[in-house]
C-alpha cells in the first residue's frame, strides 16, 4: 500500500545485516513520514523480516544478503553461501531503478556512509540516480543513537562523503540522554548536519490480557543468534536460583532450529523457552525482571515497560554500540549494566547474584528520554526541503 502524500515522494534504502533492528527502525520511520503526507518507498536488502502489507508506505524487497556472527566482510545470500557480482549488480540496478521511476524528492540511506561501506556502490548509485532524475533531491542519512568507531581512515572517507553527497543526518536519538559525540568523532563541520529526532518508537499496542509474564523473569535477545550466550547463561542461573520466580526465555527467529531446540532440552522445569512473541511489550509491563542485550528497540521497550532490568551487551568482536547504549542506560538509573566479556558476570553462580540484586531494586523513576522520534521527524524534513526550495 503506498501513500498519496501532498508532502513528496521519499525513497529509503536500507540493508540489515545481522539483526532485525535497522529494518524496524527504518520501517518506523517510513511509518511516521508517510502518516505526515510523504508517499514513502522503503527499500529493504536484508533477510524478509515479516509481512509489510497494510502499511502506509510502499515496500520493496532487493535480494538479500546477511552475515554471519561478527563477519561483515563476507556477504552471504539466504541460504548461506557467499552473493556473487551478479545479485551485487542486480541490487545496485534495482535501486538505481526505483530513483529513476520515482523521481523522489528526499533520498535516505539507513547507516550508509556511517557503515555498510560493503555495500558503498549501490547507495552511492542510489544517490546519483535519484539526482539526475530529480536534480533537488535532498539526500539524508538515517542513523541510531550510538555508532561504532572504525578506523581513522574509514572515518575519514565517511565523512568526505557526507560532505559530498549529504544534506544532513538524521540522529535517531536524544542528544542529553546519549549523544553521537560518544561514539562518533563529531567534528564541526559533521557537528552542523546533525538533526536529533528524538527515539523512533514504536506506537503504543493494545496490551494483551493473560498472566504470562507476571512476576517472572522475562530474558530476550533481539532477532539475532547474538544472544545464544546469553540464553546459555541464564538457562544455568535459573538452574542456581533459591527463587520460586519463572523465567521464560524468548528466543528470535534467526536462532535455528537445532539450537531453539538445544534451548529448551537444556531448560530446568522452572525455565519456558519459546519464540520471540508480539505481545512482548506486554510480558514486559508484567514481569519482575527484564534480561536483554542492548539493542535501540529493545531497550525502547524497556523503557516504555519501566520494570527493573538488567542489559548485557553484544560486544564479541569488537562492537562496542550496545556497550555504549547499556552504560548510558545504567547511568540514568534504567538499567544494571553487565558484561559477559570482562568475566564478572560470565559465570553462572556471579549472575544468579546479580539477578537477585537487581529484583531487589524495585522499578527505575520515570525516564525524561525523548522518544516521540516519530512525532518530530516530518517536522524536521519538511523544514530540510523548504530550505531547498
């Protein structure tokens, strides 16, 4: 379904990897643009995530590629096996395709150039063929709250680009809560393309009626395989535990079958292991307990939920984002902050403790977090184009 939009035509790219979060971010923001009057295409080029029929904006599928672990070099396609130059050429022609037809008057690229310097040839293409169809297009970039530092070199040639072909930045994130600057080298000239748009939430869902959730200890992991480590520990501390709490486990859909099945034959009586559900946010506002990584839409639940929680960052490999996120998170009272990768919380025994510190805890005080992102963004562009115009 696509929107009739009196405020132009928008054309956004994005390609996740890994998890899901960059789809669902991106998804929320076509969302809030096409609900202000733009008629939004989103591109997607990663693994389908759900059905996108009935929304407000058109999406389109390119032929996707993911990654494996923390391997961001090699680009595989669905089945696993590495993409050839062919699906590269057909994705860049894709897009290349949209910009012609569409004639958009407003290009994003999701991360790009800030990451998915991989995949550099397509959105530049995007970019340049959306220009000469529509020599005014404005070009944005569409980034989280936190990024994650490469290079000097590489930060470098992100930057020249943005300077090249970008009107601005988009910051999906509240600059006093977590600014960029934390995890990005922010100079003076990147400093005056920034436009914070507040959290990009998702909208409020009906709450589900059950007791499922209600005073257990609710643990999840984001779309990824990433949190099996994670799922491992807590299989063991619930295993430990004194307590008469219930925890139940929820597990994405890209953890295959012989590890969900792994999950659950390992899991004491007192453990439910199950598929990611859409009434999480719904066990969240029950439970006693929240255990999660750090990803930008999970700890968007977390906040709306305000029950105590404890966040355990992704960062094998070097990645540092969720790092950032959780400490931020620790820092404004949200959250208990621990990390599988310094030891201290990797054993069993040490975790069990924490979780028992932290039901003591009670619930955080209210947060401040701007999180209306959807609300602000249409304001935000609108004002970007008119100075164009």
């Amino acid at each position: 379904m696509s929107a009739t939009g009196t405020g132009g035509r928008v054309l956004i790219a994005v390609t996740h990897l890994l998890g899901s979060g960059h789809l669902v971010r991106a998804a929320h923001l076509a969302r809030a643009l096409a609900e202000n009057g733009f008629s939004v295409t989103l591109a997607s080029g990663g693994m389908p995530l759900r059905p996108m029929a009935g929304e407000p904006f058109t999406f389109v599928q390119l032929p996707p590629v993911k990654v494996e672990g923390v391997d961001f070099r090699n680009l595989l396609d669905e089945g696993g096996r590495p993409v050839d130059a062919s699906r590269l050429a057909d994705r860049q022609a894709s897009l290349a395709g949209l910009a012609t037809s569409l004639r958009p008057d407003l290009v994003i690229t999701e991360h790009f150039p800030f990451g998915r310097r991989q995949l550099a040839g397509e959105f530049l293409g995007l970019i340049a063929a959306a220009k000469a169809a529509s020599p005014n297009a404005l070009v944005l970039s569409s980034v989280r709250d936190v990024l994650v530092t490469p290079r000097p070199d590489r930060i470098a040639e992100a930057e020249r680009r943005l300077a090249e072909q970008f009107d601005g930045i988009l910051v999906h994130g509240d600059r006093t809560f977590l600014p960029l600057d934390l995890s990005w080298p922010v100079s003076r000239e990147l400093a005056g393309k920034l436009h914070y748009t507040g959290y990009l939430a998702p909208p409020p869902l009906r709450m589900e009626r059950g007791n499922d959730g209600e005073g257990e200890i609710v643990v999840s992991g984001g779309g990824s395989a990433a949190a099996l480590p994670l799922f491992r520990l807590c299989i063991e501390a619930a295993r430990l535990s004194t307590s008469s709490r219930s925890w139940r486990i929820l597990v994405g859909r890209g953890v295959a079958e012989a590890d969900f099945d792994g999950l659950r034959q390992s899991a004491s009586p007192n453990v439910t292991v199950e598929r990611v559900r859409p009434d999480f946010p719904a066990l969240l506002a029950r439970c006693a307990l929240s255990i999660s990584q750090a990803g930008y839409n999970t700890v968007l639940d977390l906040v709306a939920a305000g029950r105590p929680a404890i966040v355990v960052p992704f960062d094998e490999g070097g990645e540092t984002e969720q790092a950032v996120r959780a400490e931020a998170m620790q820092r404004a009272g949200l959250a208990r902050c621990l990390r599988l990768s310094e030891g201290g919380a990797a054993g069993a025994v040490r975790f069990a403790e924490a979780v028992e510190a932290a039901l003591e805890d009670g619930a955080p005080t209210a947060s401040a977090i701007e999180r209306n992102g959807a609300a602000k963004v249409a304001g935000i562009v609108v004002g970007l184009l008119a100075e164009r115009s």
